[in-house]
DNA sequence: GTTCATCTGG
DNA sequence: CCAGATGAAC
C-alpha cells in the first residue's frame, strides 16, 4: 500500500499538477493539505476522473485538507470532533486541518499543523495548543483499539537540525524552536510513532518545502516539514519513503514536494 | 504605411499575444492603449526584440498609451501639454491618454478617450470636458502647419447607431449620446478628418469591442469605438482599413480587436 | 468577466 | 514569491 502526502498550496491552482502527478503515481491514498477551498469548489469531478475516491474538508482562503483513494475509505472522520468531544476540541476545528479515514485496516490520519506565523505571534500560540491537542486526538484512537495508523501532513515543524537546509538557520524560528519539536515528540513520537523516512534515510540534504522566495529550491534552501509516521507494525512493514521533487520543478508549483511511503 | 491602433488591456498580460501579433502583422505603427502600466513596469525590451521602437507614457493600474515603431518616431509629444498651455490643460493630463509622434511626415496621434462610465457620473463630465480640449489640441497641431495626420485610439464612442450591434441599445447610454457624439464630430469630424473605415466599409455589424460579460463577443453584442481619423490627404491615400478580430477569439484576449490602415 | 492594487497568509 | 479575497474600474 502507497499512502502519499502533499501540500499542494491551492487544489484548484494546482489540478492539473496533481492530477498528473496521480497518474504517474497511483498511490493508494493520497492526503493533501492548503486545499483552499471550500466544499462547492473542490474540484472533486476531476479527481474522480483521475479514479480517486475524494474526502474533503474544506474552508474558505485558507487551509483544507482532503484524502483521494483509489479505493472507498471507511469511516472517514473530519476534525478534532470527529474523535473528542466539543469542550476539549474548543475553537481548533475552526480551521479545517484534520481529515482521517481507513483502508485496509490501516487509519490515515491527514493533518495540516499551523504554520505559527512568527514565534511572538498569537498564531504560534494557536499553534502549540493545536498540537497538545493532537496528542489528545491520536491517544483517543489508539484508546479505541486501532492498531495501524499512519499520521501524515504538512507538520510545518522540521523535527531535527538535518531537516534544516542550514545549521546557520536560527533555531528560534518557528518550524525550528524546541517548544514545537518537544510538543511533535510528545503529541505523537511518545505514542510510539516513528517517522518512516528516517528507516530509510539517516542523512541530511532531504526536504520536502521550499520558500518560494529567494530562489528557495533553486538553491536547495529546504526544510523537511511533511512527515509520514507511523505505529510500529507499520514502520516494520514499511518498505520504502521518498521525496519526489519532480513536481517541485513544474511551472507554477507547489512549495512542497510531495512524500510517500510504500507499506 | 500601415497604422494600427489597439486596446491591449494591460500590454503585461497581453504580452504575448501583442508580441505575436505584431510578427503576424508587421505595422509601421501600431498605438496602444491600456497598456495599464508605469513607465518602468512597461516590457519594453520585449517589444525591442521584435523589431519596434516604443515610445510609452504609463501610469500605474490605469490608463497608459504606447506607440511601437518599426523605424524611429520623431517629435514624440506626450499629453495634451505637448502642444497646449498648462493653464488650456488643467487637469487633463493627469491620467496619461494621449502621445503622439511623427513618421514620414505622418503626424500620429494616439489617444484613450475617457470611458466616461455613467452619463450621471463625474467621470462622463470628464470626457466630456477632455473631449472638448481634444478640439483645442487638434487646431493646434493643424496650425502649427502640419497636413497629415492621423488621430486613432479608442474613442470610447460609437460614431453612428449602426456603430453599435443593436438599435435597442440606448442611446441615453456612454458611448452613444449625442452630447459625446457631437463633441466628437466638432472637435474632430469638424476639423477636416474622416472615419477611414468608413471609406471603405458603410455598413454596420462591424465592431472593435465587445463586452468580457454575457459572451458579448460570441454574440456578436460589439460596438464600434476604435477608430482611425484621417486628414483628406490621407483619407485620399488609404487603401484599406480593417478590424482583425482574429485576437479576439484568443485564450485570454483584451476586450478590443485591433484596427489597421493602410496609407 | 477581466485586470490591477491592497491585504492577509504562508 | 505565490494564492485568495476584496474593491474599483471598464
């Protein structure tokens, strides 16, 4: 089984992209974050033309997060409420950034982390609450007796100094301070998920976002934000994780590079 | 000689298909307006690298006239204030609409008529009054001794009913009153030019403009509002005078066909 | 309907 | 640097 993730950054501006980019790729899932748009605009005909089963969750601008399969997901959940209850989801479903369903006996969980902005920002704030409360969320479904599970998405934290382009980037930067990375480990590492690619990569030099500013990619100027982790009877099970930076060289790009992982 | 005159709507967006078309059609002249850009935005080094001189008066989002010449153009005279006296001008310099410049012996006056948006409106008193110096700017340039010389642009004003696709259009509407349609003939007609597509073309259904909205072009809902005035001399000359709608039909196209005569 | 400026967000 | 929303202009 093939479960990739990827931030397209405008499911609408990036279609065709995508929609080549699955046809070159028949993954079995496909998660994506930064759809922007709302429900009525998600192009779901396209994707259904392409032979993908599309899920979504959708706002206005900004965020959105949708899963395409190959074959129907079961028990598709949207948000933090789909899993806990109102008073402790309080206003983090606001922003759609969780989207989950099954396959196989497999639970994807697809999750957009915010981006926290800057660090003296109220979004940085929003942003380690959030990801307190995904610790929350995924304790619940392992409370439940789901066994495999697979939570990936934009994490927009790089969760070691290799996953950082340059050791000369301030680590007091959001994607970099210790308070996210510590909150990562604690809200989903504790749990016992490990991060597929790093079975099959122990090296530096491997991103899946560039800036758009500064000639960002041209310059490999990179950050590894875009996880795949896994319980461990996947991990074992896992036979491959890459980057695919082709679709990065495209006219007109997503920021991110999209990263699956083979089961 | 063949002179051109076209509202490109933004020369930035229209580059290609400008650039294109001038290969197509290798004008002596061709006068642009709505090049919607300033002097440093205009691509001028793109109109360099097919074969034209240009000769820009922009200004920022609105408005903007251009001149590409296949040889050099003398005497390039920009604004009304060109020829008239800052106290005659006023403020009708402001927004930049007219440019003029001199090819063999030719005196080639590029003008954005204002739209004038609503007849209730500031904006129509504006053309009204802009109209009314155009006179002025006329008579002076014809007594400075210069003989021949064609005024082209966008007009923004349909001459005669059958300058406009349907008689139900009302003629209370911008475009069509009398009070634009006279001041048009006084302040041109009146000096001695003449419609060169009239010479050669006396009936109507043949339009330089059709509304972006309610596929005003694949209706064939157009107006008539881009023209070439001639001195007699010239309007002896022409050859032909044509509107190329061939641009119009284009993926993203300026809501104006361009229209070219020929001396 | 289309473009542009400005704004928010990343 | 790129994307979407909004508002103005045509």
């Amino acid at each position: 089984m093939q479960i990739a993730t990827w931030n397209v950054n405008s499911i609408r501006t990036r279609l065709d992209i995508v929609t080549n980019w699955l046809q070159q790729n028949p993954v079995d899932v496909l998660c994506i974050q930064e759809s922007k748009a709302t429900d009525e605009q998600f192009p779901i005909a396209a994707i259904a033309a392409c032979g993908y089963h599309a899920y979504i969750s959708g706002q206005k601008s900004y965020n959105g997060v949708a899963m395409f399969g190959k074959q129907p997901l079961t028990d598709v959940s949207i948000g933090f409420g789909g899993v806990l209850s109102p008073e402790l989801v309080g206003d983090l479903d606001e922003q759609k950034r969780v989207i989950a369903g099954t396959l196989d006996g497999v639970r994807i969980v697809n999750l957009y982390v915010p981006n926290g902005n800057t660090i003296d920002s109220d979004k940085y704030v929003y942003k380690l609450r959030w990801l307190e409360l995904l610790g929350e969320y995924l304790k619940t479904i392992i409370a439940s007796g789901q066994q495999s599970i697979c939570v990936c998405g934009d994490f927009n934290i790089a969760l070691e100094d290799i996953d950082i382009h340059s050791k000369t980037v301030s680590l007091d930067r959001v994607m970099a301070t210790s308070a996210e990375r510590d909150l990562l480990r604690k809200s989903v590492l504790d749990l016992g998920f490990q991060d597929s690619f790093r079975k099959f990569t122990t090296t530096g030099g491997h991103f899946s976002w560039w800036d758009y500013r500064q000639q960002g990619f041209e310059r490999n100027r990179g950050w590894r934000i875009d996880h795949l982790y896994l319980t461990p009877d996947l991990f074992d099970r896992a036979i491959s994780c890459s980057i695919d930076i082709e679709p990065r060289k495209l006219v007109q790009p997503s920021d991110h590079a999209p990263v699956i992982v083979e089961l």
